[in-house]
C-alpha cells in the first residue's frame, strides 16, 4: 500500500506541471490585456510566455525520457547480471575470465552466452550466439543457460548436453510462437521461422583433455608459450534451430590444455567487427601480441583484446561481442622415479596470479 501511494505524487507531478504550464499559457492567451494588443511590444511578450512554456515542457518530457531509459537500463542489466551471472576467478584450477559488450547500447543486453562450470565429468563449458540482439534475445539465452546448468551434471557424455539444448531451444521456440501468434493457426510443433543459434561446447578433463561439439560456431584460439592456433578446423555442424542434430554425435578430440595454455572462446560479433574503411578486426594477430606481454592471463588477455577492439572500431560495433578464457593453472605432477613408493613430485609450473578485469 505504500509503494501504491508513493506513485501516485510521482504521476501526478509528472503529468501536473505539463498541465500548469499549458493552462498557464492559455489563461494568458484569453485573459491578459497585453496579449489582446496587435502592437510589436505586445507580441514580442506574448511570444517570449509561449517560448517559455514550450522551452519548460521539451525539459519536463526529455528529463522523463532519461528517467525511462535509466529505469530500462537498470532492469535490463540486473537481467543481464542473472542470465551472464559473473564467473569465478578459478574453476577446478583453471584461471578464468569473461566478458560481453551489447550492440544495443540502449539496453546494455545481447544475444551472446556463456558459462563454465565444474562436474565430475570435467569442465564444462559453452559459448554461444543468439541471432539477434537487445532484450528480444534473452529468452532465448535465458532458456539454453537454464538447460546447459542442468543438463552437464545430469549428461555423463557431451552429445547428451548438446541434444538437451536442442530440445530447450524447440521448446522455447513453440512457447514463443504461441505466445506472440495466439491466433496465427500455428501448430506447437512449428518452430519460429529463421531463428538459430550457434553452440560450442568444450570439456576439459583433469589431465587436460579437450573435446568438443560445435554447432555453426567459430572455433577457439589455443594460446600455447607464444604460438596461436584454432583449436581445430573440423568444419562444424549446422546451427540449433534450423535443422535436427544428426543421430551420431560424437564429441571431436581437440588435444589437450597443458599446464600454462590457454583457450580464447569468443563470438563471431569479433572477427565481424570493422574500423571506418571496413576493414575486419584480426583476433589472431591481436592475441599474437597479447602472448607476447607477461605475465599472460585471462584478465590481461580480455583487457589487451576489448583495448584493440574498441580501438579498430571507435566504440561502434555492430553486433554482440563475448570473449570468455580459460587458462590452465593446475599443477603438474610427475613420479619421482628415485621414490621407493613412487611418491609425486610438482613440476617448476606455477600458477599466475588471478588479477581481476
């Protein structure tokens, strides 16, 4: 009930002044002498009440726009926090960081997830790109994180994982369809028209393994000492959405993520993104001189990449960007051949500090 009443002063003003100034403005068209008068002193007064009042009611209307947008803004970021909740520095000894800039800067949302995760069958993670972007594209985000948290517990093997996101994607799509064309005469069944998105998903193992399923999505870079290579360059499977998953899905091997490696995941909003003569952004030439500064870390790494884009870019990009890395920071161990138990000794591999982006 208090919350009720404390709105109802807050319409009322914003609705009162516009009316006060128009009847004041009115009130002195019909009453004042002055403005009866044809002569230049009289209409020069009577034009200066009108600037005036017109000058007050563009401030009182664009001071309510920015109050709207900074609302709109608000909620859409608090959406956007709980859908890209923020990563921890370290999951399961990898070094972690991520990072998203929206081409909608008036919602501050995109279309672009992630997320990381530890379970007993290893790492997990997936990094993907809803068509379209702004607060159209967070159901769509929302539906496939909501899925992907359940489902890499739950899958003991990573087309399992892959195939739930398929089925939450349709499902998500149906629900849509009815919700937006009640009575278009759509069947459950029919999914929305031209909606896709793009999957990669990678599972780490303790001994570093990498396998992965990718779903139309550019594959991730593997920074090794000073070298920068795609991970692989297997042609992918066709987007979610469009076209059912093929009845054999087997995760490909990618090698493994040894001790100081690290992977780069990022969305195609990247490699798209032009300066003003429409020339593409080169992430591996960018992350070629990211490895060269030390130490190398996910958060210098981000910071050296989001630098360079806004630079080639001017702050104008025109799609959703995410870069999220991970490092390899665990220990390796080795057997102390000269232990009659054969004990484990750590190798000279020290993990880098974590420093915050």
């Amino acid at each position: 009930m208090f919350r009720i009443k404390g709105r109802i002063p807050r319409k009322a003003l914003a609705w009162g002044l516009p009316t006060a100034w128009g009847a004041t403005a009115i009130t002195y068209k019909l009453t004042c002498p002055l403005a009866q008068e044809a002569g230049l002193g009289a209409r020069i007064v009577t034009s200066a009440v009108f600037f005036a009042v017109g000058t007050g009611l563009i401030v009182h209307v664009r001071q309510a726009l920015l109050r709207e947008l900074r609302q709109v803004r608000k909620v859409a970021g608090a959406a956007q926090n709980a859908l890209l909740r923020p990563l921890p520095a370290r999951i399961d000894g990898l070094n972690v960081a991520a990072a998203q800039l929206s081409a909608d800067r008036s919602a501050c949302v995109g279309g672009d997830l992630y997320e990381v995760i530890a379970t007993e069958h290893g790492v997990r993670a997936v990094m993907g790109d809803v068509r379209g972007h702004g607060i159209a594209a967070m159901g769509t985000v929302a539906a496939l994180l909501g899925s992907f948290r359940e489902a890499v517990h739950d899958e003991p093997d990573l087309d399992g994982v892959l195939r739930r996101l398929d089925r939450a994607l349709a499902r998500h799509l149906r629900e849509r369809a009815r919700d937006e064309h009640p009575a278009s005469g759509l069947e459950p069944d029919t999914p929305v028209a031209e909606e896709f998105v793009t999957v990669l998903l990678l599972e780490i193992g303790r001994d570093g393994e990498i396998s992965a399923l990718n779903c139309g999505h550019p594959w991730p870079y593997l920074l090794s000492g000073t070298s920068v290579a795609p991970l692989a360059r297997a042609d992918p499977l066709p987007p979610l959405g469009p076209f059912p998953l093929p009845a054999d899905l087997t995760p490909l091997r990618c090698g493994s993520l040894l001790p100081g490696d690290s992977l780069v995941l990022y969305t195609d909003g990247v490699e798209d993104a032009r300066d003003a003569r429409g020339r593409f952004f080169s992430l591996q030439a960018a992350l070629i001189g990211a490895v060269r500064n030390h130490p190398i870390t996910p958060q210098t790494i981000l910071r050296t990449l989001f630098t360079a884009l806004i630079r080639h870019t001017r702050g104008r990009q025109a799609d959703d960007i995410a870069l999220l890395v991970l490092r390899n920071d665990r220990t390796r161990f080795q057997c102390d051949p000269l232990g009659a138990r054969g004990t484990a000794r750590p190798a000279t591999t020290n993990p880098q500090p974590t420093n915050h982006l």
